[in-house]
C-alpha cells in the first residue's frame, strides 16, 4: 500500500518536474554549484530531471521494482528520505495506533471480565454468606434438638430408673405379700383345724349332755335338777316352768338346745358354779 503511494508520489513528482524544467535539461551547468562539465561528471537526477555534477549527484536509488538503481541528486535523496522517515513514522504510528486499539479493546475486555469476575466473586460471597447463615441456623437447630433429646433421655433415664425401683418394690411386695399370703394359709389351716377341733369338741359335749339328759330323766327330780344347776341354767329353768307345768324332759331339752346354740356362736359364759349341763 505505502509502496504504491510512493510510486505515485514519484511519478508525480517527476511530471511537475519534467513540465518545470526542461529549459535546464539541457543546461551545462551544475544545479547546486554552478559549474559546468568540462572536468566533472554530468549526472541527470531521475527524480527531479535536472543536471548535477558527480559531486552533488552521487546518490541511488530504485524507482521501480523492475529497474535497476538510478541516480538521484543530493535534495531529492535528502527529500525521499524524510519522506521514507515519514512513512516509517506514519507506520509506527499506525502499529502503535493499533497496538492502542488493540491494548484498550485488551483493558476493555480485562476490565469486562475484572467486573465480572468481581460480580461473580460477590455472588459467591453473597452464597457463602447465605450459606454459612444457614448452616449456623441448622447447627443451633441440631444443638437445640441435641439438647432436647438430652433431657428426654434424662426423663426417659429417670423414668426407668423409677420404674426400676418401682418394680423392685413391687417384687418385695409380692414377695411379702407371698408370704403373708402363705402364712395366711397356714394360719387359715390352723383355724381349720381348730374350727374341726371345736366341732368335735361340740358333739363331745353334745353327746355328753344327752347322756346327762338320759340319767336325769331316770333318776331326778325338778328341786333336784335346780339344785345340780348354775344360777344362768337355774333361771332359764325357771322362765320356762313359771306358769306352765312341763314336764322334766321338756325342760332339760330346752336347756340343752340354749347350749347348743351358745356353742356354736361361742358367746357361752363360763358358768358361776359346777353344773351337769354346761
């Protein structure tokens, strides 16, 4: 590109020069020191078209990329080369231009990703934060759980501990009341056989008092039966014959059934004197 600017340049150049100076190219004397050529070199500048000497034409360069070097003078070689340091700067600035572009589309992009990559890490902030706050909420939830299963257990513990002791007591309760239950059996035996005892005691006496009852209806009297009797047969004999003329016998059974229904309630006194019937 700069190449083809040049060469448009140069053709330029060489066309305003051609127009503007054709009354010296056939001059005989040097453009820059005046001298003609009868010792010196005539050299005609490419560039400019005009007559040098050797000494103020001694420069080459290459017009075109299929010739061969040609002479230029001193100014027009003085002129490309700052026009050659022009380009040069022109594309120093253009690398630099883009270098630039480049750097600022580079800090664009650097502080694109800087501001997201800070979002990012305030997002994950924010997520740690809200996560860490979660998981002190659980944490004093499962401390607080813990706790209360603590003291459940306690009770529980406690509980079973009463329960414990509840049972041992009630072990030496029934052991107790298993031998309470077994000495009443045996005391209840015991009874029974003392009831068996009276009974028999019972018809002991029964039988003796119908003996009794036999030997007095033979051989006694009525004064002689009152006699033989304590005061509580006296006076029951007596309530049974006042005013009723019964006979012994009747009287003797009268009070031998008193005396059977005094033993089975076992309220009978102890007579005050010795008598055949009680």
């Amino acid at each position: 590109m700069f190449k083809s600017l040049h060469q448009r340049q140069l053709s330029e150049s060489i066309r305003s020069n051609t127009n503007s100076s054709n009354d010296d190219i056939g001059s005989k004397r040097c453009q820059v020191c005046k001298k003609g050529f009868m010792l010196r070199r005539k050299i005609t500048c490419q560039i400019c078209l005009n007559v040098y000497c050797s000494d103020h034409c001694t420069r080459k360069r290459k017009l075109a990329e299929n010739e061969d070097q040609a002479f230029i003078c001193d100014v027009c070689d003085e002129e490309e080369t700052k026009k050659e340091i022009a380009q040069e700067i022109d594309q120093e600035i253009e690398k630099l231009s883009l270098e630039v572009k480049e750097l600022k589309e580079s800090n664009e992009r650097l502080f694109k990703e800087h501001y997201n990559n800070t979002a990012s890490l305030n997002n994950i902030d924010m997520e740690i934060k809200k996560q860490e706050w979660s998981n002190k909420k659980q944490e004093e939830e499962l401390l607080s759980q813990l706790e209360s299963e603590q003291n459940r257990g306690l009770k529980i513990r406690n509980q079973v501990d009463s329960l414990r002791r509840a049972l041992d007591e009630s072990s030496k309760a029934e052991k107790f009341m298993s031998e309470a239950c077994l000495e009443a059996e045996n005391e209840t035996e015991g009874l029974k056989l003392e009831i068996h005892n009276v009974e028999e005691q019972k018809n002991e006496i029964i039988s003796q008092i119908d003996k009794i009852n036999s030997s007095l209806r033979q051989s006694l009297s009525l004064d002689q039966i009152r006699k033989i009797l304590c005061e509580r047969c006296l006076l029951l004999v007596n309530k049974n014959i006042e005013g009723n003329e019964k006979p012994v016998e009747d009287v003797v059974e009268t009070v031998k059934e008193y005396h059977r229904q005094s033993l089975i309630s076992q309220e009978t006194d102890k007579p005050t004197k010795e008598c055949v019937v009680c």
